[in-house]
C-alpha cells in the first residue's frame, strides 16, 4: 500500500470504495465497493465488498486497505 494509516474499521461505511490487499502480499492492490462491516469473534471484523470477483468477505485481520 502506498499510504500507511491506522486502519479503523469501524470508521468504513457502506458504499464507501476502498484499495485493498492482504497483508504482505505481493500482488497488486484491489478496488471493492464496501457493503457491510460485521463483528467476528476470529478477526474482530469481516468487510463484506462487492468487486470485480464478486460479493468477497474479507478478514480485518489480515487486509490493509485505504479510502479512495
């Protein structure tokens, strides 16, 4: 990711686009429309996106991401 940023979760609303991609990876970054934010007991938090791969739960634990 280009920006460093402490990553609030909470803070992400639906409709809010966003650049993501799991830690350490080396692939290039993805651009998902947020859906819902829900609370899990293994992540503290699942992003549910719609993207070009379709409707994807993403782990808070272990994706970085930033607003666009």
């Amino acid at each position: 990711m280009k920006q460093s940023s402490i990553h609030i979760f909470e803070d992400l609303k639906k409709n809010e686009l966003i650049a993501y991609n799991y830690l350490f990876s080396n692939e290039e970054e993805k651009f998902a429309i947020v859906l819902t934010v829900k609370t899990d007991l293994n992540f503290n938090y699942i992003v549910e996106v719609l993207s070009e791969e379709g409707k994807i739960d993403l782990p808070a634990g272990i994706i970085e991401y930033r607003k666009i």
